[in-house]
C-alpha cells in the first residue's frame, strides 16, 4: 500500500515537474559591456523546434523563430546579430521595459503629496523609464529546471528618479503550445510606481522582410486613449467605434493608417493604448495578428488592463539589423501589454502605486500558431 502511493507520488511529482519540461535551455556568451562585464544569451527551444534566444542585457528577446504554413522558420522579431548593436541607440529592440513603461507628463509625478522629478528623454516627457531604463540594465540570470529562464534585478532607490528599491523578477518561458510567456513580479521598500513590459517589434513576414501594413489585426478593445502633441493622453476613454482605432474586427495594419485623422497625425500612425475589454484579473485575449502571405498568427493574451499598438513610426531605415537587413518606416509593430501611459498623473486611470508589502505581478502571453491552428515542426521522419 504504502509503494503503491509513493509510486503515485513519484508519478504527481513527474507530471508536475514534466509542465514545462520538453523545453531545453542553453547559454553562451554574446559579448561584452564597455567594463568587461560578460553578457549572456540563452536559448529557449521547445518540442516543436520553436526557439527564442534571450539576453541578459534588458532582458531583451534576440530573436524569435517560428514556423510559416509550410513549416519554414523565420525570425519574427526585429534585433542585432551582436551586442554592440544593442550598446549604440536603438529604439528599444525587445528589450524589458521598467521602472514605468511607457510615457510620464512633464518628467514628474505626485505620491503621497511629495513630487518626484525624472528625466526628460522625449522632450518634456519620461518615456520607458528614463535616460537608462530596464533595458539598459545588467540581468541576473537563472537557468529554470523547467527550461524556463528568470532575470532579477534591483533598481536602487532614487534610480532615474523613482522612489523605492524595487526588485523585479521576470520568468521567461516557451511552452510547447508555442507560447513565449512572460511573468513579471516586484517588489518594494517605499511606496512608488511600476509599469513592466516587452518592447519586442515584430513582423510576422520575417523581421527586415517588409512592413507591417498587410498584418491582419484584432484589438479586443471599445475605447482608446487619446493623446496630445506629446504622445501623452488626454485622460479621455474615447470609444474607437467609427474611428480608425476600431481593430475588433480583423483589419489591415495598413488600410485607414494614412486617413486625415487628427491621432493618427499625432502618433505619425498607431501609438496609442488601447484600453482592453476584460473580465476579472486572469489572462484575456488582448489581441491577434495574421500575415496572410506566411499565414503565421500571434494572439496575445494578458492580465493587463491595456496595449501599445505602436506601428514602428520612427524607424526610418538607418538601421540595420540582423543578416544587414535595413529596418525602414513601420518594418515591425509592437504590442506592449501595459498600464496605460502617465498614470501616475491620472488619478482616473487604473493605478500603478506598489507599496511595500504588495507583489505586482503581471503575466503575457504571445502565442503562435499558423492559420489559427496550433502547429507541430519536426514531425518524426516518415517510414518507408
Ligand atoms: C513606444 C512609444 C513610441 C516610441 C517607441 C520607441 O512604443 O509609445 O512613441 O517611443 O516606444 O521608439
């Protein structure tokens, strides 16, 4: 009776454990920081041959290979084949995004009646955490048991402007239902704000293989957040119904992006945050994207309450990515699943306030599969 239900045990245990356990983990190193710090890169290869490689500089997602209809692998993430391309500017390839994603109005916000002053690196504003943001930042990895890679790090106390230190871990998985997810977690000693996120660009043709205008989107959203001249909402919850913001009906990227639209002039195309339709606190379909001529899908889902929709509007072909491919005007799109921009400066908005105590914890998925259907790559070699 008794090694009746410890094999049970075992067999629990084995299951449990087996989750996430076809996915395979691997590291080697990328490069070198300008002090002689070591960066890393790990790769994440599921039992479908689907493989994303991931560093630990701004925890940045480096490439993202997943089968077409035919079962061809392309890389659907823009980046650079080395680290240096990361060192010199670039607008934020894949990168984590922290300690608040997104914009903040005028460089500075109120808690707890004392005012916080930030830097300003987007005109007036505070974009993606400040002059040296999460994606600047040095990682701490950890190779999972489970295939899965977690990346710590401590934001000081006072860093680029905000109040508290704050540790943040994010667990990066690929599962074999082709999803990379992605669980974010933080915590702090002093009362402050946080928004975490993943800038990845992608282009589901290939990264450097074109624009985004073809791509099929479908935002599960009512309303939008509009903004002013300096990409900062007004506070609005504007309902995209007759706009050319509504996307919950599948729509070309590319169809109404050029109309005479007084936010698209502003945003030079999509930059806004859309504002999610969901139940409860769990994983929701925020949104899903098809390129027709690969037929490869991404649908993401999460637990935030909003999305970026950002149409690469400021790439303008100077730089040059993997495989020496150009990235010109809207070559990738972005989907940041996010709290929307300048919260902390709109009491009406959901809040971004941690205190010590509390664990802000999100959770995104980007899940891949090619004509709404899940696929299987390297199927076992036929017999003759
Ligand atoms: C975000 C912003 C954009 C732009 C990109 C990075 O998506 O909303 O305006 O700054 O990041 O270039």
């Amino acid at each position: 009776m008794l090694a009746l239900s410890s094999a049970a045990a075992i067999l629990f245990i084995a299951g449990a454990v087996t989750m996430h356990a076809a996915t395979k983990i691997s590291h080697a190193d990328f490069g070198k920081m300008p002090d002689g710090t070591i960066i890393q890169i790990f790769t994440l290869t599921n039992a479908h041959g689907v493989e994303a490689r991931i560093m630990n500089y701004g925890g940045t997602v480096v490439s993202l290979k997943t089968p077409d209809r035919t079962g061809a692998k392309g890389d659907v993430v823009l980046g650079f084949d080395s680290l240096e391309g990361y060192l010199a500017p670039e607008p934020y390839f894949g990168a984590l995004i922290g300690r608040y994603g997104n914009r903040i109005g005028h460089a500075k916000f109120t808690l707890n009646g004392k005012e916080y002053t930030l830097p300003k690196n987007d005109g007036e504003n505070t974009l993606h955490g400040g002059l040296r943001g999460f994606d600047k930042r040095v990682w701490t990895p950890r190779e999972l048991r489970d295939g899965g890679l977690e990346l710590t790090y401590l934001s000081k106390d006072g860093e680029e402007g905000f109040p508290g230190n704050l540790s943040v871990t994010v667990v990066y998985h690929l599962t074999d239902a082709n999803e990379l997810k992605i669980d974010y977690s933080a915590t702090t000693d002093k009362d402050t704000v946080v928004n975490l996120t993943n800038h990845s660009y992608f282009n589901l043709k290939g990264a450097g293989l074109g624009d985004n205008l073809g791509h099929l989107m479908m935002l599960n959203a009512d309303t939008f957040t509009p903004v002013d001249a300096g990409l900062i909402p007004t506070g609005e919850l504007r309902p995209v119904d007759g706009t050319p913001f509504d996307f919950r009906k599948p729509t070309p990227i590319g169809s109404r992006i050029e109309q005479n639209d007084e936010q698209l002039k502003l945003g030079k195309g999509y930059d806004h945050n859309w504002v999610l339709n969901r139940k409860g606190t769990g994983l929701s379909l925020a949104a899903r994207v098809e390129e027709p001529t690969t037929g490869r899908v991404m649908e993401v889902s999460t637990t935030e309450p909003g999305i970026q929709f950002y149409t690469g509007n400021f790439l303008d072909g100077t730089l040059k990515g993997k495989g020496g491919k150009v990235y010109g005007l809207r070559a990738a799109f972005c989907l940041e699943t996010q709290h929307y921009p300048d919260s902390p400066n709109k009491p009406s908005f959901p809040s971004t306030v941690l205190k010590p105590g509390q664990t802000y914890r999100t959770t995104t998925v980007y899940k891949f599969l090619v004509n709404g259907r899940a696929f299987k790559m390297n199927p076992p070699p036929k017999k003759k």
